[in-house]
C-alpha cells in the first residue's frame, strides 16, 4: 500500500464572479522512501494539491477526493485534532514563501523549538540541542546564535534554510517540498538536495518536490508528475519522461531547456495557463497545442495506459508524429 494515496482530488475556489476549479480529478500515490516530483507553470495546481493534503487551505476553498490517505490514515474524516499530530511531525511541508510562513513576532528558534515541543515532548535543553544540530545541518552559520534572530534579520535564503529545518525537525514519513531551494544559491542548492537525499536514505522518508527547475528533477527524482491547469496530464520514470515524453506540454516543456536547444532563439510555449474565465471545453492545452484539431477543442481527453505515460491527450507524442509526417 502507498505511503500516500490520492484519488480524484479536485479544488475549487469561491471568488466574487463564481467558482474557479484549481485542481481537477488529480491522482497521486507516493511509496515510503520514494521521491516524486511534480512539475508544470505557475497555476497548475501544483502547490494547491499539496495545501489541500495539508489542510492548509482558505475558507474559500473547497476540497473533493475520493480518498486521500497517508500511512494508513483517512485524511478526509480525521478530525482536526487528530490531523494536529500528524501534519507537521509525520507528514511535513517546506513552504515556497518563507517570508510569508514564519511568525514575524517570534524568533526563528522559538518556531523551530515549539515544533520539538509540541510533537516530541522535548525538554528545554534537548530543544536547544536538537535547534542548533538542525541548524547546522541545512547550512546556517552561527546557529547557536541565529536562534534569537527574528525572521526580518535573516535574509530569504537563510529563512528558507530555517523552513526546511523546521519541516525535518521531527523526521517525517512524507516531506513536501515547494521550491525549497528558490531562493539559495547554487552551491547551497546542492547542499540542501544532498540533505534531503540523505534524509530519504537514512528514515526511508518520502519526498514529494514541487518545482519549476528540470534540472533539479533530473538530479533528484525517480518519478515525475506533469500538471496543467489542475490536471494530471503524464505520469513517467524520470528517465522515461526526458527520453520519451508523451503528452505534447511535456515535450514543449523539455524542448524549452536551453542545454536540448538546437536554434539561435530558445523555443517558448505560446499562450498561457487557463484562468477563470477562458478554459476551453476540450482539452485544456488545446488552445496552445500544434497538435490540436476539432476533436481536441470539443472534447476532454481520456488518459492512456502506462507505455504512454498515462498522458491525458488524443494524440500523444507517437502518434501526434506520425499523423504530423
């Protein structure tokens, strides 16, 4: 059984001119000690999917699923104060925006203790020891004294370090990763993808990694999940997806990496994501697809079998070849 099993989750938003449908019918599993990554442009569903598990989401936000499940948990009736000792110690999320997640009014070694506290039962002396190893473990110089500096004294790259130690503080069985290294540099990129990897190795914990950068998928992941506009459109091997894709905005996607570019002019992808107000009735990448006909405008594809990557198209990239030829 997986660590973690979504089936069907969809999210709608309640906005002032109606209902907007940011995750729809998405699929997701992820086994103990596996790392997935799920990549795609801002605003498809990627983040939202992951806050949904979490119960982190607004009031304005709806939540659907058929299951979703963790180490055996039903999440969907699970009270919230059961949810309270799982999220958090078991199940864990790095945060994209870590100005935005720490408390501005407490110190970034009070937030990470009062997670020790609260799901460990640590004493005092132990907090701070289990603080500054934490500290020295994602990079942070210093750290018996960072622990007294607020977050606005910190730089963003330092609070994202604080982020990812406070996500791993409690060893978690699943850590969901959203850009944990946007705003580090390159070396401390690999530093922190190294720490992960490592943590993978030594508890057997799941990753989960949200991210734009194909390089870090490449490095990293062993499977990859493809999203646009809230779907689910392929599922590969990471090695599988950047020999063979299949859906045609994966393929756009790869084709979009400078190292595979063969013109002067990088190739982009026309068009935008979706919104609100013009979603098509077909296929929702249709309107950006060289691949797309009538049938294609008209009606939502079906998803096919795993030798094509269980791409969400009519057309997938071997037969969108040979009818292009």
């Amino acid at each position: 059984m997986p660590l973690l099993r979504i089936r069907n989750l969809s999210v709608d938003f309640t906005t002032a001119s109606g209902k907007f449908r940011a995750v729809d019918g998405v699929d997701q599993d992820v086994d103990t000690g596996e790392i997935l990554a799920i990549v795609g442009e801002s605003g498809s569903g990627k983040s939202v999917s992951m806050l949904a598990l979490m119960g982190l989401l607004p009031w304005t936000a709806s939540v659907s699923a058929d299951e979703i499940s963790f180490d055996g948990h039903d999440l969907l009736t699970m009270t919230r104060q059961s949810r309270r000792q799982i999220i958090g110690k078991e199940l864990a999320m790095i945060f994209q925006e870590p100005m935005s997640s720490l408390n501005p009014c407490f110190t970034v070694g009070w937030q990470v203790k009062e997670a020790l506290r609260f799901h460990l039962g640590l004493n005092r002396a132990d907090r701070q020891r289990r603080a500054i190893e934490l500290f020295e473990q994602v990079g942070i110089p210093d750290p018996e004294r960072r622990l007294s500096a607020f977050p606005h004294q910190m730089s963003g790259g330092m609070n994202q370090r604080v982020m990812i130690a406070m996500a791993i503080a409690c060893k978690p069985k699943l850590l969901i990763a959203d850009e944990p290294t946007t705003a580090l540099d390159v070396t401390i990129q690999a530093q922190i993808l190294d720490l992960l990897r490592s943590l993978r190795e030594e508890t057997g914990m799941g990753l989960v990694l949200i991210t734009h950068d194909m390089g870090v998928v490449a490095e990293t992941a062993e499977r990859v999940s493809v999203q646009y506009a809230g779907q689910k459109v392929e599922e590969q091997s990471v090695y599988s997806l950047f020999h063979s894709p299949h859906h045609p905005y994966s393929v756009a996607l790869l084709d979009a990496l400078p190292e595979r570019a063969t013109e002067r002019l990088l190739p982009t992808i026309p068009g935008m994501v979706p919104g609100q107000f013009d979603r098509p009735e077909g296929c929702l990448f249709s309107p950006r697809c060289r691949f797309a006909d009538d049938k294609c405008r008209a009606h939502s594809p079906k998803q096919q079998n795993a030798q094509l990557g269980f791409a969400k198209c009519f057309y997938p990239r071997n037969t969108a070849e040979r009818n292009a030829s």
